[in-house]
C-alpha cells in the first residue's frame, strides 16, 4: 500500500514537471534560462571585446582576467555564440579605477582595514532593441587587513572583485535589472 502511494505521488510530480516545462517553452517568445538571463530567440551571438585597463595603477593581469571573466559568463551561462567581430549583442569598456585606501580608524588614526576598489566603464549595446542598450559604471570592493600587504592578498581580491563585477555586468545586460 506504502508503495503504491510513492509511485502515484512519484508519477504525478513527474506529469507535472513535464507539463510545466511544456507551458513554459511552447510558443515563448524570448529563451530563458536557469540563470534568469532573458534573451530574445533572434539574439545568437555576443561580442566582448578586450577590457583595456585605463587606471592609474596597472595590475598586468587585471584586463585579460575581467575579459575571460565576462566571456566565461555569458557564455556558459546563456546560449549565445562569442563573436570577434561584429555581434547582435556588444559589450566593451575599460577598467577606469584601481585604487586602495584605508577604512575603519581606529582611535590611533591606524586603519583596522583597507579597501582594494575597482571601476569598469562599461558600454553594452543591442542591435535588435536599442532600448536595452546602456552606458553605465561599475564599482566593487573589498576590504582586508591593515596588517597585510596589498601585494599579497591583490590576487584573491581581484578574484572576488572580478566575480562581482562580472555579476553586475550580466545581471543588467541580460536579466533587465
């Protein structure tokens, strides 16, 4: 008796995701996916071009890493095809700011904490809805020990710097924030 209800409970969660994953695709007109990106069906390829870093201070790396960065997203986590040239979807820019500073005072005027920031200008544009093209800046940061150097803890807050970056980037070309 236990089973028989299991295999009708199971069967019927089944049905259902089956008809739900059928009212959601038939006849939709923009493609969806698990990431929230929503992307017109006559929207296929993607051009990112290299981010130039414009900053006074130049980490070597820092340029190559947000480009990949952004090209890994919108690549793996929508359908699109990344183009050199051309593109029914642009996104170009250029890291404007790379600058640290102390935060936190203390009562002796020593700094408990820096602040690692990083500034992308970024221009993106839609040829299929001009509307949805836009030119805007972003700004991130993080925050690490006074008692550490910046050049050994630079790594791991680019990183983490990087992926907010590149989340707020996606979220406002693909996800309509």
């Amino acid at each position: 008796m236990i089973s028989t209800n299991r295999y009708i409970k199971v069967n019927h969660i089944l049905a259902t995701m089956a008809f739900l994953t059928i009212l959601l695709t038939s006849g939709c007109k923009v493609n969806y996916s698990f990431t929230g990106a929503s992307i017109p069906p006559e929207v296929k390829t993607i051009n990112i071009r290299y981010f130039p870093n414009n900053a006074t201070l130049v980490v070597p790396t820092l340029s190559q890493t947000l480009t990949d960065a952004l090209r890994d997203k919108f690549t793996s986590e929508t359908s699109l095809v990344l183009v050199n040239q051309g593109g029914d979807l642009v996104l170009e820019g250029s890291i404007i700011s790379y600058q640290t500073q102390p935060v936190a005072i203390q009562g002796d005027d020593q700094a408990a904490l820096n602040r690692l920031t990083i500034t992308v200008d970024v221009t993106y544009t839609n040829t299929f809805d001009e509307s949805m093209s836009f030119e805007s800046k972003f700004s991130r940061y993080s925050d690490y020990s006074s008692s550490q150097t910046l050049t050994s803890v630079q790594e791991g807050l680019i990183e983490e710097i990087n992926t907010m970056l590149v989340e707020d980037i996606f979220n406002k070309a693909v996800i309509n924030w």
